[in-house]
C-alpha cells in the first residue's frame, strides 16, 4: 500500500482533501481535464470490480446471492463456451 493511502486512506477521501485545500487556499491543483480522467479511472475501477465479481460467479464461487434468472444467465454463457453440460433444476 502506498505511503499515502496509509496515511489517508480510500482515494476518494483524498480527493475531498485535496479539493478541500485546492478551495481553501485557491491554488489549482488539477484541471477539468484530470478531473475527467479520474472519473474515467473511477468508472473502469467499478467495471473492474463488476468484471471480477462475475468471473467468481462463472467459477461457481458466491452463487447463493444470485437469482434464478442470474443463474439461468450464467448457466448460458458456460453453455456458449462448452463448460456446461447439464442443466440445473431449481
């Protein structure tokens, strides 16, 4: 983990600090432009998180949270890549 992180902790909460003295003192610390890179950033960290929460689902982990539908879905896609071979009876 970064010095900083440690430090301060969840990123989001140094962006309200640093916006926080960036209004305080009136110096600029980042243009509109790095402010829509960082939503950029922040977009594909969720995309991310998505991607990695469904990629468990297709391994079998965490399936109890989804629903029937959700499962139907994912019973699909390993259809689609020749992983599944039965069906599932709720």
């Amino acid at each position: 983990m970064p010095v900083f992180m440690h430090h301060f902790g969840e990123t989001g909460r140094i962006s309200r600090i640093l916006e926080k003295y960036q209004i305080n003192s009136g110096k600029m610390l980042w243009d509109e432009n790095h402010k829509s890179l960082s939503a950029e950033i922040d977009q594909i960290k969720k995309e991310n998180d998505n991607m990695h929460i469904e990629f468990r689902h297709l391994k079998g982990k965490d399936l109890n949270s989804l629903q029937p539908k959700e499962l139907i879905m994912i019973e699909e896609a390993l259809g689609s890549f020749g992983l599944w071979r039965g069906k599932c009876h709720f």
